[in-house]
C-alpha cells in the first residue's frame, strides 16, 4: 500500500524503527491536508493536521544529524508577519544590547565608582562580580528554559537584570553595589543565552544564520561603543547614568516581549520542575568556574601564581570539573550540559574555534585601548573612538555572514574565510609602531574584525545542526558559556604575558627613571599609571612608551598562535545540511524525558525531511 503511494522518483528505504510523517499536498488521500504519522508501533495512521508531505527515512549514515527519539513540533514561521518579527527580535536585539554594554560601559568609568565609594579593593571586583555571576550562571539557564519554556525564564532574566542596575543606580554602599552587579551577571547570562534560544525556536535552521547575525552585530557594537559611553557620561554626567540608561531599555523590552513574543509554554509544575533539576550538576559547574575564576582573577594582582590560594583554587577547579562530568554522565537525569555534545569531532572542533573566537575578540578588545592609551597618549575616550574600525568591521561582516548563510545554507566558506583574515589581522598587529602610523591602524583592525564577524555564527551552526532540536537549547547554552569564560580567560592570560614581558624591562626602566618611579611601571602597575606616562619628561615617556610597546607585541604574538589553533580546529568543523523546516523540541519534563545517551554515532541512521512531489491516486486508506 505505501509503495502504491509514493512515485518511482519518491521511493525511499524506509526504516520503521523511526516514525515516518506524510504532510499531503494532495487531495488524493481521503483526508485533505492531513498528515499520517505511521510508526512500527501502530497499527493505524495518527491525523496530524500539517499542509505539505513530509518523509522522514534513513538514509545513508550522515555525521551531520544527531536524531533525536523525542517527539517534535513542525511549525510554519511564515504565519507571522513582518510586524510581529520585527518587534520580537527589536526586543531580543535590547536584551543583547544591554547586556554586553554592561560588561564594558564600567571600564572607564571604575576609577570614579571605586574612588565614590572609597573602595580600592572595589576597582577589581566591580569587574569581577558581573564576570564570575554571568560565566557561572550562563550554563543552567538554557537547562531551566528546557523545563519551564524560554518566555517565562527570559522574562525572569530580564526583571532580574533591570532590578541589578536599579540597584547599582542607587547604591550607597560598596557592598550593596556589588551585589547589584552580581545581579546584573545573572541576568545578563539569562538575557544573552535565551535570547539565542528564543531565535531557534522561531526560526528554522538556516534562517537562524541571519538573526544571529544580527545578534552579533548588536553585540560587537554595544561592546565596541560601551567605554566610549561610559566615559563620556561618566565626565558629562556621573557614572550612575551607566547603569540608569538600562532601565528604560529593559522595561521596554520587557513589556513588549510579554505582549508579542509567541513560544510555547510548557507550564510544568513549580515543584516538578524543582525536582527536575540537576542541582548537583549546577553546584558543581557553578563551583568549578567560580574556583577556576577567582584564581585568574588574585593570580599576579593580590597573590602570587605560587601562592597556595592560587594553587588551591585551580586544583580544585580541576577536580570539581571532574566530579561534574562523572555526574553528567553516570547520575544526572536531566544533566545540564548533557556528554552528548561532545561526542562528535565536528562538535569538538566548533567548540574550540568558539573559544579561541571569543579568546582573541576580548584580547584585542582589551589591549588595543592599551596601545592606544600607553603607546600613542590617547584619552580613554579617544582609545574607544580609535577602536571603531575594529567595532564596524565586525558589525558588517557579521550582518553579512547571517546574511549569506541564509541565502545560500553553507556557513563553513565564511568561516574559513573570516579564521584565516582572525589569523592574518593578529598576525598583522605585531607590525604596528610606536608612532601613529594610521594606515596600519586601520587597516589592520579592519582585517581582524573582519574575520571576528565572520565566525559568530558558523559555530553554533554547527552545533546545532549535529545536536539536534532536542539538545539545541544546552548546546547553545554550552557555546556559550565556552565563549564568555573565554573572554575571561584571554584578559587573563594576556595580563600574564604583559606582564612577564614587562619584568624583563625592568632594567632599562630602572636605569632610566629610578627605582622608585620604574617600581609604577613595573608587571601589572603600569595598566594602572597610564595618566602618569603623559606626565614624565620626553626622554622617560620615550622609554616607558617602548617598554609598553615591546610587552605588547609580545602578547600579540601568543593571541597569534591562538589564532593559529582556530584556523586549524575550523577544518575539522563539518559542512551539515541546514534545514529549511523549523521544527521546536517539546519542553517540560516531557521533552526532557528519555535516554540522555542516545546513539550520536556517524554510523548511526540519519533523518531527512524530504518534500513529496506526487502521490498516486490510486492510493487509499
């Protein structure tokens, strides 16, 4: 009977393991524009009501698709208008935007906030407080929004960013401000997370390529133009305005992602979905990047690397790590970060060229206003406006990526494209000079953020298209959380570098300034004298501006050899089929439920979704 139904150019193998889906076209089965979903397991056809054939059969073994034995949902994004997107994803691009600008409008401004409260250990941590809660926090959001649904768990996320900056604005103490910036972490890790999710719940795959980025390019510039803001309300006005200008953006974004934004919604149990956590798993994790955080953060500034607080924290970073995959592996039912999305060489690759990504934007993020300030006696302001070649080119390179991937469904020739111009434009930043040769400056930024923008989106493309819609939302989650404790990580190792370099030019500092005044701009005290080199008779500033100079070709030569480690993980990426049907994993306990271990082989069947052309009138019921 089924042969009767499909024409000899629709044939297909068909594997009754898997259920197989018809969305007719056609009036010939005597239920119009309904679907048969017909399964080893019964006897009869289920009507689904769907509007085209669909065939889902194995095929030859694809390393591309992890399929999933959870039942998904097969919606038509077409039914929303032009309005409704634009307004969703205005809302999405807020969240995106308020976020990332909070991680960088308080650079310039700290001096002034530490200096209000009197707080000198306050410089560091106003910093530190947002890092450790956002990277932490990052992980369990997208596990959360699996149980309870996206809108409820994005809403949440945003009133709790919008209570973190009311908190900010207003704080009279330093100890109720870090708190706020704690606050302000979480949220933002919820904001940055969900807001992807959300994307790939409206949109299929390959169109997900132009909405992140679109999401890219609002990331890169609330990044690029947050410490240009900062300082200039920070002069202008007082630095609360850095974190006042969040409420009206938040609110907004709120109300209006409350009234238009459309996803399904789960509503599990507030106690079921409790118990349904991995709270092991999210203890674990939390505690393992807060240990691994922490000791980056006091390594070189309030200890020594080899002091035991150092040493302590990292090993048991490490061993908490440990006791966190044998969890996710041998005992979490629902596991936060579920081994499946490392079980594939494609998946691994899209990882490490993630967080060799996210390493290098945040290195020349961070030490190119170092340059700019250190080297050419730039203002702070000055630094933020010199870095926009750098800021635009990733904004236009990362909208047109989006772009092309969903026009043409291939995301590995721009990313190969954009690791080998990352590659050259780092490589490339070991020839600028310690005067203001322009052309260099440009033109070398422009290289780089081409290649920044480029592989925004590849990544998580991949990702996604391996895993599966049931795991989308933990692989995204997991990209993320990779790509912030990257950037992290980059500052850190960086200063390290720097720093390192900068002892050895202790000498020729001494022998030109002195003891005493070589001793402020000796390891990690020179980043915080910069004001002090302008100040310095020509001859001294000379010397102080080379000893900078030479550091920091020195630590671009190692953001190279990262560069070098993307270029070659990018290889190893596979070009995966983007699909043009959406399809919504099912959320609540429901869709959690199931072997966490499912075969991810290469050798494992592959499912396709394949249009029917034709049915054969002769078939019947």
């Amino acid at each position: 009977m089924l042969d009767a139904c499909l024409s000899h150019k629709a044939r297909l193998l068909i594997n009754l393991q898997t259920p197989i889906i018809f969305r007719g076209h056609s009036n010939a089965c005597s239920h119009t524009g309904s679907s048969l979903l017909i399964s080893a397991n019964n006897s009869q056809p289920e009507l689904l009501h769907q509007k085209s054939i669909m065939v889902m059969a194995k095929e030859p073994a694809q390393p591309s698709t992890m399929a999933s034995s959870q039942p998904q949902a097969t919606t038509d994004t077409s039914s929303r208008s032009f309005l409704q997107i634009s307004i969703v994803m205005s809302c999405l691009c807020a969240g995106t935007f308020v976020a990332a600008l909070d991680a960088t409008i308080v650079t310039t401004s700290l001096p002034s906030i530490a200096g209000h409260f009197h707080s000198a250990s306050g410089y560091t941590w106003i910093g530190s407080a947002y890092i450790l809660a956002n990277t932490a926090s990052v992980p369990s959001w997208g596990k959360l929004s699996d149980i309870w649904g996206r809108k409820p768990l994005l809403l949440c996320g945003n009133a709790i960013f919008f209570a973190g900056s009311l908190i900010c604005s207003v704080a009279n103490t330093m100890a109720l401000f870090l708190f706020g910036r704690v606050m302000q972490g979480l949220g933002a890790a919820a904001l940055m997370t969900l807001v992807n999710i959300c994307v790939c719940d409206l949109f299929s795959l390959r169109d997900r390529g132009l909405y992140f980025g679109l999401l890219s390019v609002d990331w890169a510039l609330a990044s690029g133009i947050g410490p240009i803001l900062g300082g200039v309300l920070t002069e202008k006005a007082t630095w609360r305005w850095c974190f006042w200008i969040n409420l009206p953006i938040t609110g907004l974004a709120f109300l209006l992602l409350w009234l238009a934004l459309e996803l399904d919604n789960p509503h599990t149990p507030i106690w079921d979905g409790l118990k349904a956590v991995d709270w092991i798993g999210s203890l674990f994790v939390i505690g393992s990047s807060i240990m691994l955080l922490l000791a980056l953060d006091f390594g070189g500034v309030t200890h020594p690397w080899d002091s035991a607080t150092v040493i302590c924290l990292i090993v048991f970073s490490i061993v908490v790590l440990s006791l966190f995959v044998l969890n996710e592996w041998k005992l979490a039912k629902y596991p936060v970060i579920p081994l499946i999305l490392f079980q594939h060489r494609s998946g691994i690759a899209a990882f490490v060229v993630c967080f060799c990504h996210g390493f290098i934007f945040m290195g020349e993020a961070y030490y190119l206003p170092l340059y700019f300030q250190a080297v050419l006696g730039a203002t702070p302001i000055m630094s933020g406006v010199y870095l926009l070649a750098f800021v635009i080119a990733c904004t236009f390179s990362g909208a047109f990526t989006g772009l092309f991937i969903q026009k043409t469904g291939q995301y590995i020739p721009p990313m190969w494209l954009g690791l080998g111009l990352l590659t050259l434009g780092a490589g490339l930043l070991i020839n600028l000079e310690a005067t203001a040769n322009w052309g260099k400056i440009i033109g070398f930024q422009i290289i780089s953020g081409l290649g920044i923008g480029m592989n925004f989106e590849g990544p998580l493309l991949a990702l996604q298209a391996i895993v599966g819609v049931k795991n989308t939302a933990t692989a995204t989650a997991t990209i993320g959380f990779v790509r912030t404790m990257s950037t992290a990580i980059s500052v850190v190792i960086g200063g390290v570098v720097f720093q390192n370099q900068m002892v050895k030019e202790g000498p020729n500092l001494v022998q030109s300034l002195g003891s005493e005044l070589a001793s402020r701009f000796g390891g990690a005290n020179v980043t915080a004298n910069i004001q002090l080199i302008g100040t310095l008779p020509a001859d001294q500033r000379e010397v102080v501006r080379q000893a900078v100079f030479g550091s920091l070709r020195t630590t671009w030569i190692m953001y190279v050899a990262f560069a070098g480690v993307s270029l070659v993980a990018g290889f190893f990426v596979g070009a995966h089929h983007l699909s043009e049907e959406h399809e919504v994993a099912v959320l609540g306990l429901h869709g959690q439920s199931g072997d966490s271990s499912e075969d991810t082989s290469d050798d494992a069947p592959a499912t396709r979704t394949m249009e029917m052309q034709h049915i054969d009138p002769g078939y019947t019921m």
